[in-house]
C-alpha cells in the first residue's frame, strides 16, 4: 500500500468493534458516503455535528494526498415518519402544513442546509445526489431484489424479506440486534400491513390517492423505500463495494442495517470495508428537543438569539467547540463549554497572529519535527481532534515563550511550525482566522464596558458633569445604560 506522507490511520469501523488500519480498496482512491439530511425543516444542530466530523475526515485524506470521492445525497422524498413504514411523508406533510409545493419545502431547506454548512466553513461534497434524481437506479435495484428472491410485491408495494434474508445473511451484522430480539420486540401486525412480518421494510410503497410525491414503476404509482436510495447512489457513483461510510449513531439501525441487506441481496457483497458513526450531541446534559424548549438552531448561536447561551458566538468558535470533542463521544452543548472554546480558540488566533513577529536565532529549543509528528499521530488515530487541539496549544505555549524571549526557533523550525499551524488548524479542522475584533457584539461590548467603568469613576469622584454625559451620548449612538443593584448593564436598539 502506497503511504500518503507517510502516514498510516486507524479507523473505528464500527461493523467489527475495532481500529482497523484504513487500506483503501484502490491505491490511493478513497470512496465515502455519508447519510445526508431528510431536508423538510432547519438542519438540526446534532445533524451539523455528524457533518463536521465527516468534513474533517474529507479534509484530512485529502491533505494526506488522496483522491477523495465523497458522496453525501439529500433525501428529498420517500422518508416517512416513522421508521415501520408508516406515517406520512415527512416532506410532503411540510407541504401540507404550509400549503406549498413538496418541491419548495426542499427547496427551502436544501438552502438553508448549505447556508448553515457553508457559515460553518464545511467544504462541499464531490456530489451531492438526490433521492428524486434516482427512481431509476431505485426501481432497477428493487426489481433484482426481487429477481433474487429476497422481496415480494403486495398490493403494489414491495418488501424486503428480512426472515428470507436471513437465513443466508446477517440481519444483525451492523447493529448487532439479533432477529429473534427484533421479532420478540415487534408489535404484531395489526392486519392493515401488507408485510409477512413486522421486521420487513418497504422497498416501494404504492401511493395513496392524494400522496403528490409519486412515480410510476412496474408495481403501482408510488415512491421508494428511504433505505433504498443510499444503496442505489453509493453504488452508482462509488461502486458496489467501497471504502468509508458515515452517519450519524441514529442511523445504525435500521437505516444502515437495510443499506447491507439491500446490496447483498441484490449483488452478493457487503458494501463497505469501514463504516463510521458520529455520536449524540446533547444540550445542557439532557436530549436536544423542540418540544421541551432544550432546543437551539445553528443560526440562533451566531446571533445569540436564543435563552440557552448569553451572547453571541462566531461560527469558528462554534467550529472549535464541536471539534474539541471526539467524534465517537457524545457531545454536550453548553454555554460555559462555548464560553471556555472561545477563551481557547482567541488565545490559538492570536498566538497565530504573532508568528510573523518572532524573531529566529541559529537554533531551536524544540523539537518541530516530533511535534509535527504528534499532531499527525493525533489524526491517524480514529481522527482524534482534541489530541490535535491538545497539541496545538504546546505550540501556542511555546509561540508564547518565543515572544518572551524565553525561547528560540531556527528559521527552518519557524517555517515548518508555521506551515504545520496552517495545515492543522486551517485545512483539517477547518476554522477560520477571525480576531476578537472582527465579531461586532465583542468589540461593541468591550468598548462600552469601558465608558461604564470611566463613568463609574467620574460618578465616585463627584463628576456628575462626566458621568451624565457618557450616559447621554451612548443613549444617543442607541445604547442605553441600566443602574441596577448589581451594576450597570446596556441594552441597545
Ligand atoms: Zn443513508
């Protein structure tokens, strides 16, 4: 196997338990599809978590030197309520809720998706494919299915035989949850399924008369199966068998669980070598909801219109935040959690900042390569960017020390920290060089907190004159100051 800078990584997959060296099936080619989101409402934060960690995962083999295809669909149809193939579409619900065209609630947030995703500075997919794009592939797919004798056509609809099925496969192989649990688990079908058993999925379901969302097929007017359309792009656009897969721990079962089944059944393999799970992200220690009010959209953390958090965040901050937890760990989002991330994250950008200020001297007091190594060592193994980050702050330790005179650097050290700096910080991670400054709330605060001391002093030494003239002239730039017993606060308007 041909090393990418030298660098051998190690995946979790989660189909084994186990950190696997990642060997490509193509030298040098690397093949990843991520589930992307059901697009009938604001992408949820947790979703924008799962996403970034796929980001920089995307990021990291590119700067290794691979040729990276990566896949992420937007499901725009088929995706109903619930996850026993019933339940209403939840696309076309949106529409029915909001009176508009199916094709205008994913219009709508197909927008809103890439705004958010491109705020939080995440580099596009190599193709980013539609469930709607695909009936073809879809129905083509299901018809070998059928052909091979692991789905049936009931009324119109067609279903995947997970008992037939596994009796030459495992249904369990991904998640583990045996059939003989799934069965005793199930609720007995009521006699309005068409389904022989509770635990099979719909492959094509046949459209009620007043579903809009509907394609003809072979078997009735309808639409496919969710599970379907991963199995059906992944195969079109990275082949039958590829490298990484990745979604979000939700998805497991049985979404990906169905994903294996589906390509088994049609073509006799197991479609991916590593599959990869982002974990939870929860806020305030409990499950992120709108419907208990523990709930934040990604744009209310920009503009800080939201009771969870107390002031505004820039998105790199917010960036830096999510990235200084593992992947694989489940994430709580909390306002002192982004408050510290924002501490940190200053103190690296103005570490940065300083580097064209140090001077160099004939030689260094630190070992550059080891630690240029380290940061590489954080990501090869399982991509563990809070090691990374861990790593960067010795380097903003000793950037310090080297502004202090305290330390010393040759020029080829200075130029490989500085290039390791934009490596990590800038390409892989992602983050965006954005001072203190630049973020208006901070500036503004910072400024006014100023004159509410000055005029705090004028008021202690009897300078009525000043102090009320502070308090005038901010009220006519729109900013008004509170006494209260605590102390002045401003509002502005
Ligand atoms: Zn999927």
């Amino acid at each position: 196997m041909q090393l990418f800078n030298n660098q051998e990584i190690k995946i979790y997959n989660s189909l084994t338990g186990e950190k696997e060296l990642f060997t490509p099936i193509n030298d040098g080619y690397v093949g990843m599809y991520v589930c992307g989101p059901t697009v009938y409402s604001n992408v949820h934060l947790g979703n924008v978590r799962t996403f970034m960690s796929f980001d920089m995962v995307f990021r990291y083999l590119k700067h290794l030197g691979y040729k990276v295809r990566y896949v992420r669909n937007i499901t725009d149809a088929g995706h109903l309520e619930n996850d026993a193939d019933v339940g209403e579409d939840r696309i076309a619900k949106k529409a029915r809720l909001e009176e508009i065209e199916p094709m205008e609630v994913v219009q709508r947030y197909t927008v809103d998706f890439h705004n958010i995703l491109n705020t939080f500075n995440f580099l596009p997919p190599s193709i980013e494919p539609t469930a709607t794009g695909h009936i073809i592939e879809q129905i083509e797919l299901i018809k070998t299915i059928i052909d091979n004798g692991f789905a049936y056509e009931v009324n119109g609809s067609v279903y995947f035989d997970v008992h037939k099925y596994n009796e030459s496969n495992e249904y369990d192989i991904l998640s583990r949850r045996k059939l003989e649990d799934l069965i005793h688990n199930t609720r007995e079908l009521d006699g309005q399924s068409d389904k022989k058993n509770p635990q099979d999925f719909a492959l094509w379901k046949k459209a009620e008369p007043t579903h809009i969302m509907r394609w003809p097929s072979p078997w009735s007017d309808g639409f496919p199966g969710w599970h379907l359309e991963c199995t059906a792009m992944s195969t079109k656009y990275l082949g039958e068998q590829f490298d990484i897969h990745g979604g979000g721990m939700d998805l497991k079962f049985p979404h990906h669980e169905c994903e294996i089944a589906q390509n088994q059944a049609s073509k006799g393999k197991s479609p991916v070598n590593y599959w990869m799970h982002a974990n939870m992200l929860i806020m305030n220690g409990k499950k992120m909801a709108k419907s208990t009010g523990n709930f934040i959209l990604p744009t209310e953390i920009f503009t800080g219109d939201n009771p969870h958090i107390t002031k505004a965040f820039a998105p790199s901050v917010a960036r830096f935040f999510m990235l200084q937890a593992h992947y694989r760990s489940v994430l709580d989002f909390t306002n002192d959690g982004l408050l510290a991330s924002e501490k940190g994250f200053y103190r690296l950008m103005d570490a940065i900042d300083s580097l064209d200020d140090i001077k160099t001297s004939a030689s260094s007091n630190i070992d550059i390569d080891t630690w240029k190594q380290k940061c590489y060592d954080a990501m090869n193994d399982d991509f563990n960017s809070p090691i990374l980050i861990a790593n960067l702050f010795e380097a903003v330790k000793y950037i310090n020390q080297l502004k202090e005179g305290k330390a010393s650097i040759s020029e080829s050290d200075l130029e490989t920290l500085k290039a390791t700096i934009q490596t990590f910080v800038f390409d892989i991670l992602g983050l965006v060089n954005v001072s203190k400054s630049e973020t208006g709330t901070d500036k503004l605060s910072s400024a006014v907190e100023l004159l509410i001391q000055l005029r705090q002093e004028a008021r202690l030494n009897k300078d009525f004159a000043t102090s009320d003239k502070i308090r005038d002239d901010l009220a006519e730039a729109g900013i008004q100051l509170n006494d209260g017993k605590d102390g002045t606060t401003f509002t502005t308007n």
